[in-house]
C-alpha cells in the first residue's frame, strides 16, 4: 500500500526571494569581514572599505563590538554616574558593573557606556560650563532619577578603561603572574559630561 506524501519536499521558495536573502547574507558577511580586517594595525584601504560599512553598522549598533574582540582593541569606555538625594546621601552607579549577571545583561551596559561615548564625543560643549549638550547624557540621565526615588541630582562622567600592553602581558605569562586590570593605572582621567537636576 503506497503510503501518502509527507509534504517534506512541499513548494521552495520565488526566485526573488532567494535572491534577496542571498544578497541580505553577502552585505552581511562582507560587511563582517570589512569591520575585523580595519582593526588596528590596518591599511588605509582597510578602513576605507569598512568605512563603507558605517551605515550597516549604526543600523545594527555594531559598530564598535568588532573592534572590541580583536587584537589592539582600543580602550573601554566606563560610564560613571553620581546620584545626589534629597536626604543628603550619595550614590555612584558604574556602567558597566562587572558583577551584573547574566552576562548579556552586562553586554548591554557595556554597549550603552560605548553609545553614550560616541554621542558625547560628537554633541557640542555648553561655552559657558563646558558640559556636554548630548540629548542621549540627558535622557540617560532621566531614566536615573525615574530609577532612583528621592534622586535630586545626576552628574555623569566617562572615563577610559585601558588595556594591558602586549608587552606587559607576555612579561607576566613568562613570570607567572596575572595582571590588576583593576589597577589605577588602567584607568583615564574621568571626562565630566554633565551635570542634570531631577527637576527638570
């Protein structure tokens, strides 16, 4: 007795379609390729061709996590905000906190310090205060004082987080010993942002 069809091999998918995911796989895949080979140390053509890629990679807010995972990555941006309350005490909250968990939730703030980072470098300055006029400081800043009841006052620093030097890490491997990234010596001078009032 023939047994009725499993419908397995049912109908493929239009030509177009197939053509338009295969294009979709290509962008991205080159754009992939494009973004590790313009790490540092690169050639200029390297990082006109993944310059050609900025768009795709504001798009998908990828723009620096290539960087970040290959040799010579630059330093990291660490968020810093200082919560001031109506009772006279102070808090500090640090993004991205290395004791968050799970993991992905510290990604997240890692990639909200790196945001941020890029939009105060590109925002103005306040001639008078020197304060930065990024909108995206400010809403951050918001969303603190909604967080944070009894919270009067924001002020939001950056600072870098550097890395330890190929030369350094291949001293302590052949010592024996591991390396404080914790030490202050990896860390930058704080850049004030700003400072903002719960009030408004």
């Amino acid at each position: 007795m023939a047994r009725p069809e499993s419908g397995e091999g049912g109908a493929g998918w239009p030509g177009w379609a197939k053509l338009g995911v295969s294009a979709l796989l290509v962008l991205h895949g080159t754009a992939v390729v494009a973004a590790v080979l313009a790490a540092s140390p690169s050639s200029g053509l390297q990082r006109a061709v993944a310059d050609q890629f900025r768009w795709y990679y504001q798009l998908l807010d990828q723009g620096y996590t290539y960087r970040f995972y290959t040799a010579g990555a630059p330093p990291t941006p660490i968020l810093f905000a200082e919560l001031e309350f109506e009772d006279g005490r102070s808090e500090e909250i640090r993004v991205p906190d290395r004791s968050q968990a799970p993991r992905l939730r510290f990604q997240r703030h890692l990639a909200i310090a790196y945001h941020l980072f890029e939009d105060v470098r590109r925002a103005p300055r306040d001639p008078d205060t020197g304060d930065s006029r990024s909108r995206w400081a400010a809403s951050y800043a918001r969303h603190l004082c909604r967080e944070h009841p009894g919270c009067r006052r924001v002020t939001l620093f950056l600072q870098d987080h550097l890395n330890p030097s190929p030369r350094e890490l291949v001293e302590a491997a052949r010592e024996g010993r591991t390396i404080d990234v914790e030490d202050p010596r990896y860390y930058g001078d704080r850049l004030r942002i700003g400072a903002y009032s719960c009030d408004d």
